[in-house]
C-alpha cells in the first residue's frame, strides 16, 4: 500500500479576532524582529499599521516590504531578501492573499540556501533550516497561508515556477474573517473561485485519498453556500468565516493530493499576462473538467452531488455534465468572465502556454493526462 503523507502548519488560528490572540502566541516563541512581507495597498488602508502596532505592544519591531506584486515576481523576491538583511529579521510575517504569502515562503527560502530562486523549482530541493514564517490572511481563496508551495515569475523569461517544499511551510496559519471584509467584490469573486478549483482538482487528483476527499467535498459545499453572499455583502461576517474555512479545508486537499491541469495552464496565463490567477482558474475549470469527464465522472458527480445537485437519477456522464454546468452557474452569478479572450489573451499565444503548462509540475497528478494539443484545444474552448 502506498504511504500517503500530509503537510500542514503546526498552529492554525480561525475565526473573528484571531489576529490578537496569534501576535500574542509569536511573543511566547521569542520572537523580536519581524520582516512583514505584503503589498502597498494593505498598507496604504491601514492594515499593515495594525498588525506593526500589535507587534510592538508585545515588544517586536517590525520592517516592512510592501512591493509585491499580483504575480511575486524574483525582483520583489530579491528587493524583500534585501530588507531582511538590513533589519536582521528573526522571524518573518507574511500579510495578505497568496502573493505577499508565496513572496515570503520564497525569501525566507533563500535566506537561508542562497542561490537563485529558480535553484528551486521541484520538489523538496532546500536543505537548511529556514525562519520561522507567520502567515496572516485577509483573503479568502490561494490557502497559501498553510501550504507547502509558492508561485513566482521570472521577470526573464515571464514563465510562474511552482516550488513544492516542507521547509517553506509556515508555522503557523492566521485566518481572522475581520481581515477579509474590505475584500471588493471581484477580488472575494476570484479568490473564492481559486478555493473551488483546489478542492475540485484535489478531489479528482490521482493522488486523492480518504481525508483530502472529505476536506475537499466540504470545502465545495460551503463554497457554493457562502461565495454568492461573501460577492453580494462583502460585511456578512459570517459569509466571510465559511469561505475562510472552506479555503483553508481546499488547501488541506491539495497541499496533500495536489493539483492538474487548470492550474498548469493558469499558472501560463499568469506569467505571460499578468493576469489574476483566481479568475484565470475560474475561467479554465469547466472547460478542463469537461476534458477529465472522461477518466473521472463519477468523481465529478459527487462534485456535483456537494454543490447542492440532486444527483440520485443520473448515471456517471449526467452527473459530471451537471457539475460542469453548476461550476459555470456559480461564477457566472459572482460576474467572472465568460472567457479568456475577454481577458485579452491571444490565439496565437496558446501553443506556446501549451508546451508551459506541460512542464508543470501540477500536471503530474491531472486524472486524465493530455497531449499538447488536447491542452491547446482546451484554451481554445476557453477562449
């Protein structure tokens, strides 16, 4: 029987008003210098000045690098990796949604390894201890927060290296909904949608087991209950609390079965378009999820089955075609784009995205594996 293994944070703080209560937990690790990795326009409305006041009535200092981009890049890896030097940071905060978190596991990567981030790119290829990281969230969607992966472009070759390794896992995971209220409508629609399409690519991965399962058909469950109304009323606090449960239990799923091909192929959209990674992935879910229907309906029919369908006279096919049919209401009703030439993506752009995406390493555990021009076809279809 194969082993299976699981990845997740040793300490993860849930619900309103959590943030307190974890700054007071890094004071009793010992912490005094903290790095906080995020982006200008959390600190511009305030929320990194919150988190820096905090801090220091526990008695930590605080540097801040604020330039992150959407898509990290190695430059905001490398401008970041340059302030925790000057201020001898001992431990690092990562604030924000996926990017500021990805920017940080990648920093404190090469803090302690040296080398170039691409040094990296696999699968477990660090070797010394890192620092310790503290993920705080405010949004709802990349679960990046309490994974073992971290996504940055090559400002070169504008290509999204996906690094997989324990060490960049943080110590701990805050999920505070107080955070996530500001979120505007688009930015929950798109990180909600990312939720969605880890649990449905982990709960159709060939390396799927018992618990990813039940992480994941739950976490589809309160998605298609609490993103309408997270989208619609942006202060329904406890709209808010489902998605960050629900985001945290995909992560739970893919962190451990892993991924397929929408995020091969987002990952190619991001890092040739800088576009939003989470509506990228709502974009290409059904269109790839039609593709696995041949290898994986029934596993889509339970999909279907947790969205809320009743499925009970449907055969296999039926069932997939009604989950595919639901994934595309739901985003549909939050205003995801219909397609990516509404994105301004380019025809003549998707063979070479194709042979990208084919390299990635999510690819290894799609249900159905393609050929390039299956994978062409498939952004053809979502174009």
């Amino acid at each position: 029987m194969m082993t299976k293994t699981f990845f997740m944070p040793s300490v993860n703080m849930m619900g309103v008003g959590c943030l307190i209560e974890a700054i007071g937990s890094m004071k009793d690790y010992g912490y005094k210098k903290a790095l906080i990795v995020t982006d200008r326009i959390l600190n511009e409305i305030g929320i990194v000045a919150k988190v820096q006041s905090l801090l220091a009535d526990v008695g930590i200092e605080s540097a801040v690098y604020d330039g992150t981009h959407p898509n990290p890049t190695t430059v905001n890896v490398s401008e970041g990796l340059d302030v925790l030097r000057q201020h001898n940071s001992d431990c690092i905060i990562s604030l924000g949604g996926g990017s500021p978190h990805d920017c940080a596991k990648a920093i404190m990567l090469l803090a302690a390894n040296g080398g170039d981030i691409q040094d990296y790119v696999g699968t477990d290829r660090s070797s010394k201890p890192h620092l310790p990281l503290i993920a705080i969230n405010t949004t709802a969607g990349t679960a990046s927060e309490m994974t073992r992966f971290c996504v940055i472009t090559d400002v070169d070759s504008h290509i999204k290296m996906v690094i997989a390794d324990k060490k960049i896992t943080p110590i701990m995971s805050v999920n505070d909904p107080e955070l996530m209220v500001g979120m505007p409508k688009s930015l929950t629609a798109a990180t909600g949608m990312d939720a969605m399409a880890h649990a449905v690519e982990a709960y159709v991965s060939v390396g799927a087991n018992p618990i990813t399962d039940a992480c994941a058909l739950k976490a589809i469950t309160m998605i298609s209950q609490s993103l309408r109304h997270a989208v619609e009323d942006g202060s329904n606090i406890k709209a808010r609390e489902n998605m960050a449960y629900a985001q945290f239990l995909a992560g739970m799923a893919f962190n451990s079965a892993l991924l397929g091909y929408v995020h091969a192929m987002s990952h190619q959209l991001g890092g040739s378009y800088d576009l939003p990674h989470g509506v990228c992935n709502a974009v290409l879910l059904p269109h790839v999820q039609e593709f696995n229907a041949k290898g994986s309906a029934s596993r889509l029919k339970d999909i279907a089955a947790a969205m809320g369908v009743d499925v009970r006279d449907m055969n296999d096919q039926q069932g997939a075609a009604a989950c595919i049919a639901e994934i595309r209401k739901l985003s549909k009703d939050i205003g995801i784009p219909a397609g990516l030439a509404e994105l301004n993506v380019k025809p003549e752009d998707l063979p070479m995205m194709a042979t990208n995406a084919l390299k990635d390493i999510c690819c290894l555990t799609n249900p159905v594996q393609a050929t390039h021009e299956e994978i062409v076809a498939i952004f053809k279809a979502a174009m």
